[in-house]
C-alpha cells in the first residue's frame, strides 16, 4: 500500500478516536416530521422537509407512507399511527422533537407560535395558538404567557418583554401577572405603541409590536397565527412564520411543534428549525427552572385564591339600593363577565353606580364624589 495512503489513513483514524474521546464525536440529531393529514397533499409537506435538512443543522425523518425521497422514512399508514409512531421514537430517544398537525395535547399544554410582524418584520411570539392551558379562563392565559417567557428564553432572549392582548379577561390576567413580578417572579412588562402606553395591548401592538411575547387567549392566538401566515397568499396556504410552536406544559416532556392542515413547505422548515432551535435552547431544562422560580412566588396559592374568589364573589344581598345620581368617572380594569357584580358591590355599599364599554374596554361608571370610596371598595372585593 501506498505510504501516503497509509499516512492519511492512520491519521484518519487518530482524528476519529480524538474525537470521541474530546466528545467532539456526536450523533446527528434527529427530527422528525409526520406527513399524512396536509389539505395541500404529502408532496407538500415533504418539500418542508427537504427545505430543512438542507441547512444541515439536523436529520429530518419522515413518519407516513412510503415515498420516493434522500430523506429517512418511517413507515405509517394513518394519522392514528403516524402519532403512535412518533410518540415512541420521542420516548425512545431516536427523535429529539417532532413537527405534526392536529395533535391532542392533554389539558395544561398549549403551543407558543411564531409570526412574522408587518410593520418592521419583527418576530412575535404569541402564547398560546393551540390547546388548553386550564379551564380557566384567566388561569389560562396567565399560564400562557409564563409558557411564552418560557419559549422566549429558549429561543435566547433572556429577559423577554411581555405584553397582554386586550382580550376578555386581560386585566385579571395584568393583576395576576403584577402579583407574581411582587412575589419574586421577575416579568419583564412591555409597553404599547398607543399614546396612553401600558401593558395591555391594542390591534395597533400587533402590526408593530413592542414586546417579545403576546399573551392571548388560545383560540384568539389560533386566529392570529392564522391570519399573520397567510394574509397574502388568500387564506388556504400558510407561507409566513414558524407556525403554532412547541407544546408546553410543566409535565410536558416530548418536544412536539404543531403546524396547521393549510401550512406550506416554508411554514414547514421554519417549524422544524423552531423545533431544533428550542433543543439547542434546553427548553426542557428552562421549563424546569422556572416551575421552581413559580413555586417559591406562590403560584399555586394566587390560583387557589383566584378560584374562590370566583366562586364566592357575587352580591346576594337585598339592601335598598342609592338614588340614582350623575355618573361621569371610569373606573378601569374590571372583567367584563365580572362587571355586574361589580356594580351590585357598590350599590350594596351605598354607591350609585352603572356599567359601561370605554374605548379600551369595559368601565364602571360612578360619580366624582365616590370615586375614590368605589376603588377601594372594588379592590377590596377582589375585582381590581
């Protein structure tokens, strides 16, 4: 044999076993992509998935029928299976994460998506798009917003800003979130684009957001993804963003990333980079890390008492009501499901009172003289 072939051959191999033992020697890793159950045909989904793997930051393995491509197939011949499939190799180990459509997820799990902004082309996470975080609905939406902040950091942004859509229910979940910041979980608030600024956002902050993390419900996030991927194609192909994201739950342990029956091949790679960039975030480990920082800020025990606040905070009483008066102040931050209760409180209390809709949301409307009497009134009884 030739001695400059054995020259390269002997340091060939001195490289390799240099490199195992320096731990530089590492497996690919492996992501996988279920292809059945697409409105735009398997074809489609694999193109994604060829996309993908030609950044050559990881393997893509499809989970579906049999197909002629360069990629690794993993037989399943329905959707049932596909999931069956899947589920395994996560557990297993051989799939790091997976990129599927329409996948139960267990109530407490949501997935935190990805769009691409208009006004600047920002990126724009929105927690959550898809599943249940609770039943509740403001437990909801509090928990979506620590699995945004979760997500955010995996993504690398360490101290993400967060902002609230000014849906049903979002100045519980601001007093819910200010609680937590007081009791040692550390929540980086975001301010409107909008003149009166605050953490509540408006139409406006998602066209040209100022925060890192949108905070919605899941059906409203589920809308907006939908909207955001694919305002310029006519609604039945998704081009834009990294689709509805890793489900997360804080017993959540297989990284599976949702995209849509209409997303196409771009949304399709950008859902499997997501998936890769929140392995190489620890998204795991974050998740971890922060249940432990929400356990010592009393998570637990603010839900508890959101929970029976809910049930018992209702005026039952029968006192003879105050003469009605002129009423021209607002008062802001009640939940509107929870605004005639509100109003009855006061009345109780010997204040004239009435309900309204100001331009940022629902009001309660008393005169100048009891303003101040009504706000404590009001925060007394858990309503502010």
């Amino acid at each position: 044999m030739n001695t400059d072939i054995k020259t390269l051959i002997s340091e060939t191999f001195l490289e390799i076993a240099n490199a195992i033992e320096s731990g530089r020697f590492v497996e690919r890793l492996k992501i996988g992509l279920t292809t059945l159950g697409s409105e735009l045909g398997v074809e489609e989904v694999i193109k994604g998935g060829v996309a993908a793997s030609k950044t050559g930051l990881f393997d893509v393995v499809l989970i579906g029928p049999k197909c002629d491509t360069d990629l690794e197939v993993i037989e399943a011949n329905d959707e049932r299976e596909t999931h069956q499939v899947m589920n395994k190799l996560l557990d297993e180990g051989y799939l790091k994460a997976c990129v599927t459509m329409h996948y139960p997820f267990p109530i407490g799990v949501a997935t935190v998506g990805r769009v691409i902004t208009p006004a600047k082309g920002k990126e724009l996470i929105l927690a959550t798009t898809t599943g249940t975080s609770d039943t509740n609905r403001t437990i909801a939406m509090v928990k979506n917003a620590i699995y945004g902040i979760i997500t955010a950091k995996a993504l690398g942004i360490s101290n993400p800003t967060v902002g609230i859509l000014n849906v049903e229910n979002a100045p519980s979940v601001e007093r819910f979130l200010h609680k937590l910041h007081e009791n040692g979980y550390k929540i980086n608030f975001g301010e409107s684009i909008r003149h009166d600024k605050g953490s509540l956002m408006r139409g406006n902050d998602l066209i040209n957001p100022n925060c890192d993390v949108m905070v919605t419900d899941t059906l409203t996030g589920n809308i907006l993804m939908k909207l955001f991927s694919s305002y310029n194609t006519g609604g039945n192909y998704e081009v834009l963003g990294h689709g509805y994201g890793p489900g997360i739950g804080f017993d959540q342990d297989r990284i599976i990333n949702i995209i849509s029956r209409a997303s196409g091949a771009p949304v399709i790679k950008n859902a499997l980079i997501y998936a890769y960039e929140v392995i190489k975030g620890n998204i795991k480990g974050i998740i971890k890390a922060e249940y432990d920082k929400l356990q010592k800020a009393n998570l637990d025990a603010l839900i508890e008492e959101l929970k029976q606040n809910t049930n018992t905070n209702t005026s039952t009483t029968t006192k003879v009501r105050p003469a009605k008066e002129t009423v021209s102040e607002e008062i802001l931050g009640v939940e509107i499901f929870e605004l005639d209760n509100a109003v009855n409180i006061l009345m109780d209390n010997g204040i004239y009172a009435e309900s309204g809709m100001g331009c940022t949301g629902p009001v309660v409307l008393v005169s100048p003289n009891h303003k101040e009497k009504a706000i404590g009134i009001l925060k007394m009884h858990k309503y502010l």
